[in-house]
C-alpha cells in the first residue's frame, strides 16, 4: 500500500470503527456472588475490588495465604478454565533467564551482539539484564514501517492477533532502532521478545519448550503452555472478548510470544505463584528488585515490578496483562499474601490487589499488550 493509499485506508477503517463501536450492546456486569463457584464471601470481596465487575464474562480469582492455604471465587469460570495471561508472560521469560544465568548459560551483562553476532544492527550492545528489565532504549514494538502500521492497525480493528512478525522481521528491525547511549526506562514488549529469542539461541532450544522442560513441568502445571501459532493452540481453546463486548481471536504472538503468549488456567497459575512467592520456582530470583523504574519508589527486578504499598508497611509484586481479549493479574506482598486474577475480557483486573490488603493498588492497571494502545504495558 502506498503512502498515498494508506491514509484514507486508515481513515475509513477508523470511521467505521466508530460505527461499530457506537453500535455494541451495552456491557454486562458479574453476577451476583451467590452466583459464582467457590468462596462466596471473596467473590463479594471481588465484586467490589472492581466495582461490580462492569463488562466482565468470566473471571477467576485465587487468594494465596501465607501458609499456603488458597480461596478461590469464579464468575463462569472454574479452577481449569483457559485464560490467555497476557503480559503476565514476561514475568515467565525473566524467570527462564534467571534460570539460564543459574545454569551459567548466559550472564547478565550477555549482550546482542555476542547472541546474534552482526544481526543484532544498533543493538550490539544492549545485555540481557537490560532486556530483562526494560532499559535496554528498544522502542515498545519492534519497527515495522507505514505497511507494518497499516497491517497492525487493520489486524487489530478486525480483532484478530495483531503480533504477525517473523523472526528474521524482529532482528531485522534493530538496524533500523537508535538507541540512546544512557536510555530511560521504556516498557518494551519488542524486547522482551529479543530476551526470548536469545534464549532460545543460546540454549538450542524453542521457547515452547524451554518453558515446559524448566519451569511449567517441574512444578506439575499440566494446563499451561505457549501455543506460538495457531496450530499450536489446544483442542476447544476459548478466546475471549474485547473491552467492547466484542469476540476477539485468539493471540499467540509468534516468535513474539515471550512477551505475551502463554496461556493458563488458575490452578495452574496459583501452584506458580505460590512457588514464586516461596522462592522455590525454577528462576524466581527474577523477582528481587535490581533497578529504579519509572515512578517514584518503584524498582524493577527482571520484569517483576515491586512497588511500596499504599499503607506504608511493605511492598507489592507484581505484574499484569491484556490481550485482545482477556485480562490478567499476579502478585504477592512481602508479608506472603498472593493474588491471581484472570479474566476473558480486556478490560483489567489489577484492582484485585486490594484483596491483598494494604491498599495495595498502586502501579497495577495499567497493563496492555494492544499495539493501537501506545501507554505503558505492563
């Protein structure tokens, strides 16, 4: 298409989003908590977390105490249902690259260049650490051009996954990025991408598997897995709604997918976080904060962000997520209480911090993995 075609094209394809938009039914609220599966009384408690839960399908949330004990609350969705976790993926990626820092595969200060050799373009010497924890200068999404713009745009209207670069496109694109020789913090989905990649390269290995052989099976989680493709997508896989009540299609991201592919159930989700919590998951030193962030207080470890709690009395960490068509959030607190919240419905769940106490609501919601929405994702 060309610039002179690609305008107009736009234009309309905005237009007659608006119309559509202006046309979808009213959005549903979450039944009443009498109506959901397991604990009634933290259903009431989510209920009112995220103010009735306006726009919601269904949702699954999971309370992890202290010693272990779990509460969970499901509005159409039970303990196996099948979420798309969104960015929630990257906190999966950081722990493979701890691992793999533990297995003396790579170090932190593993650069690009050594990864990719000459592919690596402008990005020669970015490291993995810097990667891991958004301060490598790369640009949110990889550079894709007018064309690349044109295709995101109209995926992304059509509700379809809108992450369809190839691999070859993603190395291609860091001879086409400047990166400034001290960069600020920039959440960078593209990056976390290279930071999958790499790992790949290093150890021989797909990501699909890496994360299965390292953390998903030797903690038992049998339900979660990165479909990369289509094809690779579960029997029956669901897929969810957009903000608008719309259908979505299901999103793998392709060899995007460390970023944001995986996908999981809440039984899962809660054995990972309990192990993540304890220590005790392959990888979870990714979740000791190393770096200042981007607000005040607030440090980066490898993905996982931590951020004091509203009460003064210790800290929250955490990360969230969003797909086209599904919503997600996970965190845990100094003191040991933990929360899963996953919904399929982008619309997000971080509010369900508060269920941790401590007013533990800040820096949460403010996940998105949609390329038409240019905020933070995280």
């Amino acid at each position: 298409m060309s610039p002179r075609t690609l305008v107009p094209a736009i234009a309309a394809m905005a237009a007659l989003a608006l119309v559509l938009t202006a046309l979808t039914p009213f959005p549903r609220s979450l039944p009443a908590a009498d109506a959901a599966t397991g604990d009634a009384e933290l259903a009431e408690e989510v209920r009112t977390a995220l103010d009735g839960g306006r726009g919601h399908h269904a949702l699954a949330v999971t309370r992890i105490h202290p010693d272990g004990s779990t509460e969970f609350a499901g509005f159409d969705a039970d303990e196996r249902t099948e979420f798309e976790i969104g960015s929630v993926s990257k906190t999966f990626t950081s722990m493979l690259f701890a691992d793999a820092v533990e297995r003396r595969e790579v170090t932190p200060e593993t650069t690009l260049g050594a990864v990719f050799g000459e592919r690596a373009g402008n990005a020669q010497e970015v490291t993995l650490d810097a990667l891991a924890s958004h301060r490598s200068g790369l640009p949110r999404l990889a550079p894709s051009g007018a064309a690349g713009f044109a295709r995101t745009f109209l995926l992304t209207f059509l509700r379809l996954d809108p992450y369809v670069e190839t691999r070859e496109g993603l190395l291609d694109g860091l001879s086409a990025v400047e990166i400034d020789a001290e960069p600020e913090p920039l959440y960078s989905n593209y990056g976390t991408a290279l930071l999958g990649m790499a790992l790949e390269e290093v150890t021989g290995t797909a990501y699909a598997d890496l994360l299965r052989d390292r953390i998903t099976a030797p903690l038992g989680m049998d339900d979660t897995y990165a479909p990369i493709t289509e094809d690779g997508l579960a029997p029956g896989a669901p897929t969810g709604y957009t903000a608008a009540d719309l259908r979505s299609g299901a999103w793998t991201l392709g060899p995007e997918a460390p970023a944001g592919g995986i996908r999981s159930t809440p039984h899962d989700m809660a054995i990972w976080l309990t192990a993540v919590r304890d220590g005790s998951a392959p990888g979870a030193a990714a979740t000791e904060p190393r770096h200042p962030f981007e607000e005040p207080g607030e440090e980066i470890g490898w993905a996982w962000i931590t951020n004091p709690l509203e009460s003064g009395e210790g800290t929250l960490t955490a990360h969230s997520g969003m797909t086209g068509g599904y919503a997600s959030f996970v965190g845990f607190t100094d003191s040991g209480d933990a929360v899963v919240a996953l919904a399929n419905t982008a619309l997000a769940v971080g509010g369900t911090a508060a269920l941790l106490g401590g007013s533990a609501t800040q820096g949460t919601d403010t996940a998105d993995d949609a390329p038409a929405n240019e905020g933070a994702d995280r």
